[in-house]
C-alpha cells in the first residue's frame, strides 16, 4: 500500500514483510496501529497529514522488518 505525506514524499507499507514488532506505532500513533489478530501494521488514517512526516519518517527508519519505506519527493 502506499500513502503520500502531502508533497513531503511517500509510504510504503508491505504488511507481509511486518514482523509486529510495533516500533512504527511507538514513532508515530497518530498513523499506526497494530490490527489485532496478527499485531501487523495498520496506517489508521486515510492520509497522512505532512506536518506529522517527521514521525512517519521515524517510523519508516526504526522499522526492524522494512515493511515501512519512505520515500522524500
């Protein structure tokens, strides 16, 4: 799935590289949860609001797995 952080750059997510660890979720809570069967990624917004790119970026970097890749423009 891939997400635009406003004009900021882009997220991908790749639920089937996620290993639940929820890093992503500690960086950035306003975008991702875990879903409850598997503790797999889940972005929980429709669009990712670009003044919060920092933590989605944080995310993407502390992810262990690489199912978060983010992408600058």
């Amino acid at each position: 799935m891939k997400f635009q952080v406003g004009t900021a750059g882009e997220l991908t997510v790749d639920r089937s590289l996620c290993i639940g660890s929820g890093q992503c979720v500690l960086a950035a809570a306003d975008v991702f949860d875990q879903d409850d069967d598997e503790g797999l990624v889940e972005v929980v917004v429709p669009e990712i609001d670009p003044v919060i790119a920092d933590d989605v970026i944080q995310a993407a970097d502390g992810c262990p797995s690489q199912a978060l890749r983010y992408l600058a423009s």
